[in-house]
C-alpha cells in the first residue's frame, strides 16, 4: 500500500489495523465517585490537617520545588535509583524547573501500598508522575528531541500584537499576563517563557512592567474591532493577584466588540483551593454579573489530563464557579504516550469531568514540538483512531475534539489533513486565514489560503523505511 492510499484510510477516520480495538465493556459509562487521597500516607504530610490542606497558601507554601524536598516528603517510600533517574533528568533533559503542588502530588501512586518497593514501582508507573515529574528513563534514547523541534514551536511570539497578546486567529486572541504558574509541567508548549531556567533552556523573559503590558494589550484590543474573543492566561491567571485580574476582565468588558471572555488555569486542578478563596468567589461574582448584564460569555479553560487528577476538591471549586456565575468550564487537555493514549482512559477522563465536576470535555491536543519530548508525542494517525474509538460514548457537546496546533496554522481537528505520507510521518494542512506575522502586503491571500504547512509524527512510531530515512536526512530536510 502507497503513503497517499495509507492517508486516504487515515484521514477518513478508518480503522487501519495499527491498534487493538478496545471491547465495548470496557468503553461503556460507569459513575465513579471522586476521591480525595489521603496525603497522610506520605510520611511529610503524616500530621497535616484538614484545615492545612484546602489553604491556598499552606498549599503553596509546600510545594515541592527540589529533590531533596520530594525526599523529605516521601521518606523511605522511594528508592534511590528513583532520585538519581530525577536528577539526571533535571541534568540533561528538564525544559521546566520543577514545582508540583501537594494537592496534584497527592494524586500520584494514590492507592498503592506503602512500602518502599510498591510505592516506587506505582510511582514510576503512574501517569501523573509521568508529566509533572519526569525522570531520564521516560525519555526517547534514540530522537529525544525532533529535528524540527522549536522551544516556541507554535510561533506565539512572532504573533504578538503587543508584548503578551498573541494575535493568532482572525477573531480571537491570547493575552499573556503573566509567565508563571502554580506549578509546571514537563510537556509545556510556552516552556520558552513559562518558569524559571533549567540547565537546557534559559527562559525568555517578558520585558514591560506588568501595569504597562496590560495597557498595551487594552490599547490593541480597543483599536481592532475585529477581535471578540479573549483568552487571558499566561502562565496561569492563578498567579496573577486577584484585584489586578479582575481590573483587568473589567476593563475588557468595557469593550463593546469583546463578546467571549475566557480565564486559561491549570490551577483549578493543581490548585483547587486558589478558586475556592472567599476573595476569589465573591471577584468571579462582580465580573459574572457584569459579563451577564453586557451579554458577554464568561468561561474557565482549564487543563485536566486524566481522571485521577478530578477529585472532590476539584469538583467543588467547579461548582463554586458555577454558583458564582461563570457561564462554562472548559477541559483542554493534552494527549501524551503512557498517560491517556488509551481510549478507555480518555473516556474516563471524560465521564469524571462531565459527570462529576460539571467541566466540558472541550478539547484534546496532541503534544506539541517541543524539544525533548519525542516521549509524549503521539502520531497523528494514533490521534485519528482515538478520535473514532470515543465518539458514541458522550453527548456530541461533551465529546472531545482531537486536535493538532500545526504551527503557523493553528488548532485543526486531525481529520482535516490535507495529505498525509505516513511512511515519513510528514502531514501537510491548509488554514482559511493570516496570522499576525503574514499581514503584509508582499504576501498574497492566494499564497496563504493555498500554502501546506507540514506536521510531523515522532520518528519512533515510524516503521523502519521511515527511520531509516530520517536517520539519513535528520535536521537537514528541506519541505
């Protein structure tokens, strides 16, 4: 079979053969209750109270910034070849410095036995680890990093319209407020920003005081009527203090012509308690009330991975929102190799979040091209079929879109590849419009709406003629 007869069956969502069919049973809707784990297991954590853990500030206080913290904490649970596979991952391949907050600790290896063999062999095993603390071994020994990985790989940067506010699409943009989070994770698409420095990557560094930048960005949208939509993240907005977030969302709600307003945090599973703050509540009010009175749709897009991370703290920090008059709360995941690369595990994922925390499965985004992440990446075919196996299981508005942010083209559900050589594991996909950087007049709607922009699958889900190409042609392939 040829490469464009091989796409023709991908690209049309069809079975291919290349994965195991999942059996209806296992698919098939089952309520789970929520489970907080309990973090006394965990011999740091032995006589911490109730009252101690839903504290925001207790629980950023705690954090878990270095080894030897994570060692403090677990004490006896983890062997030493754990720590060293930590450090040389720290050494040679981490493009986020560590920070995890207890409360998505707390979820890793959450039932398993407490001695120190059990526990060490759960805890590498477990898929939350797998992203929030990677280790050497999770890595790709043979393509660590694709030869067309780039530490901005979707271009934000070159697309700001102002420092931060990234004018991607014709109707929408990102306001960037700030460049840190209450946590960081190993996959992130802005580790060129986000975070401190790790011995890989020296983080870029927003420029213009904080006061100024959001200025700029309210000057910008002011000026170009013909944006709507505003996501205001970072970073996470959980980081940003309150009253300057929400001056800022009022202030956008001055603008007649933004009629969608969404607030981007990883925090309302991280970090729970953030969104359950007296302070905060009664601010999500004072901007709802406003939002419903202009007509103006007021949305959490969050970032949740997998069903052990949805816990009944996350779930009443959803509901808190909802009471307090946030129209919708939005799941963007990410889809990653060994973490819900299953459909079974996406379906579950689903069902907690809509079911039990009232939070719309939204989107799942394959794992950007960012370097050292070959690990993670999934193909598109691979995205395709798990795309096919979850539709039925959900209502059509809380089924998930599988989508690949092509660079310099944008989010586009997998199924609307344009050609696709799964030999080499190059796809080519088409847009309907300019982004910031091609408003030139040098360059032709017909050049734009006409060219193909290339995607690339990890070299390691290759057959061994595409390895062997790439092995040859590496860095150095011309499209």
């Amino acid at each position: 079979m040829t490469s464009l007869q091989e796409s023709a069956l991908v690209t049309t969502g069809r079975n291919t053969g290349d994965a195991p069919v999942a059996c209806q049973d296992e698919l098939g809707y089952r309520r789970r209750e929520l489970v907080e784990p309990d973090w006394r297991r965990l011999p740091g954590w032995a006589d911490v109270t109730e009252a101690q853990w839903r504290d925001p500030q207790w629980q950023r206080v705690h954090c878990v910034r270095t080894i030897p913290q994570l060692r403090a904490l677990a004490g006896p649970l983890l062997h030493d070849s754990f720590y060293a596979d930590l450090v040389e991952d720290q050494r040679t391949s981490a493009t986020m410095s560590m920070l995890v907050t207890p409360q998505m600790l707390n979820t890793m290896a959450p039932f398993a036995a407490t001695n120190p063999d059990d526990f060490t062999d759960a805890f590498l095993a477990d898929p939350i680890r797998r992203y929030m603390l990677p280790v050497a071994s999770d890595r790709n020994t043979v393509w660590r990093s694709h030869p067309y990985s780039e530490r901005d790989s979707l271009h934000e940067a070159e697309m700001w319209a102002v420092e931060g506010l990234t004018h991607r699409y014709p109707a929408k943009v990102l306001a960037e407020l700030i460049s840190t989070c209450p946590q960081y994770c190993g996959h992130c698409t802005r580790m060129d920003l986000v975070g401190n420095s790790t011995p890989q990557v020296a983080k870029n560094k927003l420029e213009l005081r904080p006061v100024d930048r959001r200025d700029a960005m309210i000057d910008y949208l002011r000026r170009t009527p013909s944006i709507c939509g505003v996501v205001v993240s970072g970073g996470d907005v959980a980081n940003v203090p309150w009253p300057q977030l929400e001056s800022f969302l009022l202030r956008l709600l001055e603008i007649d012509h933004i009629r969608d307003i969404g607030m981007g945090t990883k925090a309302l599973a991280g970090l729970p308690q953030h969104w359950l703050q007296p302070k905060v509540l009664d601010g999500i009010e004072r901007v709802a009330t406003l939002a419903r009175r202009r007509a103006v749709n007021l949305s959490i897009h969050t970032h949740i991975n997998h069903a052990q991370t949805v816990t009944p703290l996350v779930a009443e920090a959803s509901h808190a929102a909802f009471e307090r008059g946030v129209r919708d709360i939005r799941n963007q995941g990410v889809l990653m190799r060994g973490i819900n690369d299953s459909a079974a595990t996406l379906l579950s994922l689903c069902f907690a979040l809509h079911g039990e925390a009232n939070i719309l499965p939204y989107y799942l985004y394959m794992c950007d091209m960012i370097p050292n992440a070959e690990h993670w990446r999934l193909a598109v075919w691979e995205a395709q079929e798990l795309q096919h196996r979850i539709m039925g299981y959900l209502p059509g508005y809380a089924t998930p879109r599988v989508v690949c942010d092509v660079p310099y083209v944008g989010k586009r559900w997998v199924h609307q590849v344009d050609e696709y050589d799964r030999e080499k594991g190059i796809s080519y996909w088409t847009k309907n419009y300019r982004t910031g950087t091609e408003r030139t007049e040098d360059t032709s709607d017909e050049d734009i709406l006409r060219r193909r922009y290339p995607y690339y699958d990890p070299i390691g889900t290759l057959g061994q003629p595409g390895q062997d190409w790439w092995h040859k042609t590496g860095q150095y392939l011309e499209i």
